[in-house]
C-alpha cells in the first residue's frame, strides 16, 4: 500500500475527574489512506470520539489531555504542533462532522456567515468570492434552493438540510481527511441514506481519506475499506471490511457481528454480548473484555494482550476462535 | 408586529393601574398637605379654607378624575409648597436624574458584561473567584450603606471627591457608582452564566473544528448568544436603577426626580409626588419595553415567526 496519509501512533488521552486521571483512549494506532474509508466501531463509551477530537486536537481543555503518542500528517507531527498551526490544520486540511446537526450550528448567525467566515479564516478571499465558495459547497450536497439558505439561520432549516450544511462546512476547503462521528445517528432513518449517500459521493469525487465512525455495522460493511474495532479505549482488532466480516477474529468483534439482526432466518431472541464497557476507571487488569468474554483463559486475567500484525489483519486476543455458527 | 401591540397597550394599562394606585396611597397615608403651604401660625380655619381651594376635601376619586382630566388636557399643575409649575420642575430634575441614571446604566454594563466574560474565560481561577467575590459584595452591601461608606472614604478622610451636590462631571462619579453597583454585580454573574452555558455547547465546538481561533469563538459567537439574556435582562437593571436612584439622589444631594419626590410625599405634595412618580413607573415601563425590543433585534429565532 501507498504511504499512509495520517498515521497515528499509541495515542493515549486521559481525563482528569476529582484529580484522578483515567485512560479513556489507550494507545490507539492506525493508519489512513488516500480514497479510502476507515469505519470505526464500538459500543458508546469506548472511545471513538475521544480518539477523533484527539487527532483534531479538540479535545475538552483542561478536563482532557493527551498524555502520549503522535499524530503524523503528511510530514508534521499534530500533538505537539502549536495551536497557532493547528488552526490552520483544523478546517483546511482535516475537518470534521459531528453526531447532532441540530444543535451543532451557531444559531445566531445565518448559514453563509457561517460558512464564509471559516473559509475567510483559512483562504484570503474576498466576501464575494467566499459567498460563491460557500454557495457551490452547499450545492454540491445537494442542499435544495442553496441561494435562500445562505440567509436563513439553523433554526430555519430541518435535521437533514443542517447536517448538510455541515459537511458542505467540512467538504469546503477540500480538506484531505474527513472525520465522521455518526454523522447521520441523529436523524431520520429515511434521511440518513441520503445524507450517506452524499457524504460518499464526495468522499470519491475528492480521493479524500475519510474516518467514519458509526455503531451501524450495517453501514460499516456497506461503505468501508478498512474496519478498526474499538473496545475500552483500544482497538482490539483491525481488517479490511470483507475479512472482518467474514471471517471476525475477536470475541468482542464476533458477539458485535452476532448482536446485528438478520432479516432472514430470524429465530429466537437477538443475541447480545452480556455485561456492559467497564468505565475507564474501572479497567480490568489483563484484558478488558476477559469479564465478558466467553472464551477467556485465566491469562486473559493476567496478561494484557498486545495488538499483533497477522495476515494483514491486527488482533488484541489471546485465544481466538473460529466464529460459531449462532 | 402583534408582539409590540401587545406590549404597547400591556404599557398603557400599567400606567391607568399605576396612576390610581399612587393616587390612592399619598392621600390615605395621612398628614396634612397644608403644613407646608402655610405658616405654623396659621389657624385651623384658613387650612380649612386651602383644603376647599385646593379641593382636597371631595372624594379621592372625584379628585381623582379632576386630576387626571388636567393631566390629559395638558395642565401639570402646581407644587402645593411653593407653587411651581410641575412641567418646569420635571425638565430640570428629570435631566438630572437621566444623567445619574445613564451614567449608572452605562457603568452596570460597561464594568458588568467584560468583568463577567473574564471570569468565565478564566473559569475557576484566582482571577474568577475575586471577581465572583467582589460581585457577591455588590449584592450584598445594601446602596444606602455602600453611598455612606464611599463618602466616608473618598470624600472625608481620602478627600479625592467632593461628598455631594451637583452637577459637575466629579460630583457625579460617587452616585454613579453607588447606583451602578448592585446592577453590575448581578451583570457579572449573569454574563460569566451566560458565557459558561453557551461554551459547552455543540456549535462551539464546530467552529472549532472549522479552524477558527479562541477569540474568534469566545469574543464573537459566545458572547453574542450570552448577550441575549443580557439585553432581556437590561430591562430590570433599569428598573433597579429608577428605585435605588431616590436613595441615592437624597444621600448624595443629586436634585433629581427622585429627591423632589421624596420630598413631594414627606410634605404631602400631592401633585408633584403624584406626577413624578408617574413619570418614574413611564421609565421603567419604557425600559422593560426597549429591553423587550433589544431582545426581539438580538434573536433571529424571534425575528420571524
């Protein structure tokens, strides 16, 4: 494969509550890609968002911190960089999409200040020609009458026509990674193939290298290269789409697989993965998911799996098993 | 439109209400009107003979009505003590107290809305908490006593500002001040509120995400959403002001509305105690009503419904 594009290595961010500092992302690492889609998933509360506002350097100041690892993009080193630089960063080259459109716009202000001002901080355009840039992003997602809505404020607009807002906002300034954090969780689910489908047409039309992160499996499977599975702040195993789905590895990826409901031969009650993501305060010795895990040894216990390379895939376990037909 | 017509006549009623209220009130609470006008040696029967001049001796209401036909008509009446005429009286006074009140107004917001937006950019640092400290002791500390101690200190031992009168920009500063403070210490909490509750919330952070800087978000798109509950909130800080001013006014000898008024009901001034405060419910009413307006111009969502 081609060099990565963004390569993050044991990032590892902590939150501070009450002066205790817990690990809520636990030495991630994964690569991207250019034109490629790398799908996210887990349960909530396993750290996907932690590890995207890490990467972008948003996480929330000074509850949060990165206390190691590096983000490399293209030849700079993102965690050290100074905030000065990173804001030209955020935006321009890396942008992002966030779960809840509804309450993501800043509702004092219409959608063209919006949109030309973040263009105006990264471009020196004039106000027209960042009016017209705005215009042509909000057309391109196919934002009914996008002149109206340039004037209209967020309240103005439905769930659907602000997420598109958003990513015409993320899609802009043509950035070279796009972070997506469940950006159509929050809406309906006839909207949600739309603004999917929107998302994914740009993402090729632009060669972009997009992270999508998502507890829809289904979606997962449908649009992603590459899947990394996320289990209490770490990843636990990494594939390509067709492998993981195929043929998943960890325990934690196959009960995920077998939690999805099939349409066709449907028996019984859906399966579900008992015991719930322990808190980052409370993170089993050995390997977190060894208290749910059915397979577990006593090492499980003890001994905190590494995240080996084999075979193109990355796995977290220590006593995988084929996948039993459920 | 229909919100400002309705707000308008909301006005209207308040001050029908409010007339006959005042009305009420001074001539029940007693005293004798004619103290004032007449010497001390004057007999029983000539203050009989005033009272029937001055028609104090009909039924309230009957008065009442007398009073509000002139009024309609145009005719302020005169002082019962000195028999000025009450238009003149409250042209100059009423300049007067719109300088002490705009200068106080001026100051609640001024000091108020930057001193807020510090502590909550500084959330829980020493900064925030001597300010959140001092705001507390400007609510606290009643203005009656606050005027008392600052002539104390800055007037008899500082010797840094004259005690009182009137109407030099350095006698102004000292009831500005004095009137401002306990609307600025509400300002500051309100503001840093405010500010706090619109930094947590989503949009912030996309326009972080959109690469703009802290200033840029903090000075511009969060203090523009705190700033709504500011300006719905400037309403009362004129009300407040309007109250507090005939304290203030009579401690610090500041010949405004408020001091003639006070004066106007010890003596049992009827028409000028009748009238001023008439005048002092019309500017809190427009206040609230100017504050209703801002508070229409500041939020889109309102704009259209």
């Amino acid at each position: 494969m081609a060099t990565p594009l963004l390569s993050v290595r044991d990032l590892t961010t902590v939150i501070r509550t009450e002066g205790i500092e817990f690990e809520v992302v636990r030495g991630v690492s994964f690569d991207m890609y250019p034109n490629e889609i790398l799908g996210l998933v887990g349960e909530s509360g396993c750290g996907k968002t932690m590890t995207a506002l890490s990467v972008m350097g948003l996480i929330p100041s000074p509850a949060a911190r990165i206390a190691g690892g590096e983000v490399l993009f293209r030849d700079r080193e993102l965690v050290s960089l100074p905030e000065r630089e990173m804001r030209e960063v955020r935006g321009d080259d890396i942008s992002m999409i966030f779960q809840d459109p509804l309450t993501s716009l800043d509702p004092m202000f219409s959608i063209g200040h919006l949109l030309t001002e973040v263009i105006r901080h990264h471009r020196s355009v004039s106000r027209s020609e960042a009016e017209a840039m705005a215009l042509r992003a909000l057309a391109e997602v196919e934002l009914p009458d996008p002149e109206t809505r340039m004037n209209q404020y967020p309240h103005q607009l439905s769930g659907g026509m602000r997420q598109r807002v958003m990513i015409a906002m993320a899609l802009m300034l043509d950035p070279d990674i796009l972070i997506a954090d469940e950006p159509t969780t929050a809406l309906d689910v006839t909207v949600q193939a739309q603004i999917l489908d929107r998302l994914l047409a740009q993402q090729r039309r632009r060669g972009m290298s997009m992270l999508l992160i998502t507890h829809d499996l289904g979606v997962v499977a449908a649009v992603a290269d590459r899947v990394a599975v996320m289990y209490s702040g770490e990843i636990v195993e990494q594939a390509p789409v067709t492998q993981l789905f195929s043929d998943p590895q960890h325990p934690y990826t196959q009960g995920l697989l077998r939690a999805v409901p099939q349409t066709r031969h449907q028996r019984g009650a859906l399966h579900t993965i008992p015991g719930r993501v322990p808190p980052p305060q409370f993170v089993p010795p050995g390997c977190p998911f060894s208290p749910r895990c059915s397979q577990a040894l006593v090492r499980c216990w003890e001994e905190h799996p590494e995240l080996v390379p084999e075979n193109g895939r990355h796995l977290r376990c220590f006593n995988p098993q084929p996948l039993s037909p459920a | 439109m229909r919100y400002l017509a309705n707000r308008t006549v909301y006005m209207v009623v308040i001050l029908a209400i409010s007339s006959v209220a005042v009305f009420y009130a001074i001539r029940l609470s007693g005293g004798d009107a004619t103290a004032a006008r007449l010497p001390a040696s004057a007999t029983e029967a000539d203050r009989e003979t005033l009272r029937e001049v001055l028609g104090l001796n009909d039924p309230i209401y009957q008065q009442y009505f007398t009073y509000m036909g002139r009024l309609l008509s145009g005719d302020l009446g005169n002082s019962l003590t000195n028999n000025a005429l009450i238009s003149k009286m409250v042209i100059e006074h009423g300049r007067n107290s719109i300088i002490l009140g705009a200068a106080a107004f001026l100051l609640v917001f001024v000091v108020g809305v930057p001193l807020g937006m510090l502590a909550s950019v500084r959330r829980n640092t020493f900064m925030d908490q001597g300010i959140m400290s001092l705001s507390v002791a400007g609510m606290a500390v009643p203005n009656f006593w606050l005027a008392l101690l600052s002539i104390w200190l800055f007037a008899s031992v500082l010797g840094w500002l004259p005690s009182a009168g009137c109407c030099e920009p350095r006698q102004l500063i000292l009831p500005a001040i004095v009137l401002a403070a306990e609307g600025t210490a509400l300002t500051v909490r309100m503001t840093r509120s405010a500010m706090l509750e619109n930094l947590d919330s989503d949009w912030v952070r996309t326009l972080r995400a959109g690469g703009l800087s802290e200033a840029r978000v903090i000075g511009k798109h969060v203090f523009r959403n705190a700033l709504i509950p500011i300006i719905s909130l400037a309403g009362l800080r004129i009300g407040q002001i309007v109250g507090y001013a005939l304290i203030v006014e009579v401690i610090f000898g500041w010949p405004g509305l408020g001091q003639v008024l006070v004066n106007a009901v010890l003596r049992r001034d009827y028409p000028v105690a009748q009238f001023f405060s008439l005048v002092l419910v019309v500017m809190v009413v427009l206040g609230n009503w100017l504050a209703d307006l801002g508070y229409l111009a500041a939020n889109p969502r309102l704009r259209k419904a």
